[in-house]
C-alpha cells in the first residue's frame, strides 16, 4: 500500500454540488489515503496511543481541498481537508452541521476566505492552489450537476484551461465523468460499460480518431455540430486521439 501510495501524485477539491453515488467513491479513496478523524469519544493521545486505533498516517501526496461548500461533506463525515478556500456562501448549516461548529474548524485549518464579489470562481481558485502546491492530476467531486448549472460550464472552461498548462483534471459527479483531451491520446479499458460522448470545445478539432467503441470515426469535428455525443463501450479496449483541438470526454454510466 505504501509503494502505491508514493506514486499517487494528486490533488483532490471537493466543491458544494450533489455528488451522489459518487461520495461514497470518494470517502473509500480519502480513508484509503489516510484521511480520517478519531473517534470524538475517544480521549487518548494519538501520539502515545497503543491500542491500534491510531488513525493511518497522512500520505502527502495526496492533497485535499475543499472549495467553499465542500468543507460541509467533509466535516459531516469527520474528515478534514488540507486547505480551504472560498466566500463561505454555498456552506448549508443544520443541527448536525452548525455555524459555531463550522467556524470552530475552519480555525483549525489552513485556509483563504474571500469576497463573495471576485473575478474568480471558488472552484477556480480551488483548482489554482492545486497547481500552485505542484498537483498535475486533480480529481474534482461536486463539481457538476446542483441546480447552478452555470458553474459545471464554468468548471469545464477551467478543465480546459489547465489542461493546456499540464493538467490532467477529472471532474466527478453522480454516475458521471468529465476530461479534456488536447492534442493527445485517452485509453479506455475493455471492462468499462456505459456510454462516451466526444464534443470538440475548441472551434475545430483535427486528427481526431476514435476506435473501439460502436462507432468509430477518422477525421475533424466542429463546436457546432454534435457529431460525438452517445458513443458507446462495446468489451473492447478503446481509444480517442486527437491531433490539433480540445476534447470534451464525457464518460456516464448508463
């Protein structure tokens, strides 16, 4: 586990949309890396404890932020995150998640508030201290589907723009998932099931090729033409390329 560990290299933000199935996805891969609290009925010191029920220690390379919203699942399931940043606006308190008990742990966490009036999204500025602390594969959970349809548009514009610093960035939501391609090649394993759609982001996408899904295609595709959308896994091992433009790669299971 500690091999593997050391060369899972990534950044994890956790954003305020309705995950779904897909928190629990994500709670087995933050206390598969280490993340979790102590019991609160237990009142041994972690640091001389014997009894084995010392939480794991953190593996560093795994980096969590919660953008604004986000930081309500994480406290909700007794997990913190490694830093916060946002305008504390999308944070929905009740009698479990109180605003005394909420600001008790931000004061026990690194964090930025910000004004709610900003150039910036809070997910973007989520995804910039990702990059900033030299995270190049991020994983983005809460950040599609809610009923702020306008910040999955926005956060896709964000995948966007790092994928052409570097980035590899996939965003997760309920049953779903999101990717860029620029100017590269994707795989895709013969077990997975469901439905890939192909939308060209950029005005024309040459080169691009699609092979082992039901339908295969050589040649351009254009940002106002749908050609792409509701491909489908058919058992075998698939690829998409493409050789000058941006993909959109949406994966659903369906």
């Amino acid at each position: 586990m500690n091999q593997i560990a050391r060369e899972y290299k990534q950044a994890i933000i956790i954003g305020a949309s309705p995950m779904g199935n897909e928190a629990a996805q994500l709670l087995a891969l933050l206390r598969w890396a280490g993340y979790g609290a102590q019991e609160e009925s237990c009142t041994r010191d972690c640091a001389t404890c014997q009894s084995g029920c010392r939480k794991p220690e953190m593996k560093k390379d795994i980096y969590v932020i919660a953008a604004d919203g986000g930081l309500g699942f994480l406290l909700k399931n007794k997990l913190r995150p490694d830093f916060l940043v946002g305008d504390l606006d999308s944070i929905k308190y009740d009698d479990i998640l109180t605003e005394a008990a909420v600001k008790a742990a931000i004061g026990e966490i690194p964090h930025e508030v910000v004004p709610v009036e900003k150039d910036d999204t809070d997910m973007g500025l989520a995804v910039a201290k990702a990059y900033e602390k030299g995270y190049h594969e991020i994983l983005i959970y809460g950040g599609c589907g809610g009923a702020r349809v306008s910040h999955t548009f926005a956060n896709v514009q964000l995948m966007s723009l790092y994928a052409k610093k570097g980035c590899q960035i996939q965003m997760m939501g309920d049953g779903i998932r999101m990717e860029i391609l620029w100017n590269g090649c994707k795989t895709f394993s013969s077990a997975l099931k469901g439905s890939l759609s192909v939308i060209c982001l950029s005005d024309k996408a040459d080169g691009v090729v699609i092979r082992g899904l039901k339908y295969e295609y050589v040649g351009s595709l254009t940002s106002d033409f749908t050609l792409g959308v509701s491909n489908s896994f058919i058992g075998q091992n698939a690829m998409v390329s493409v050789e000058d433009g941006t993909l959109l790669l949406v994966y659903e299971r369906v």
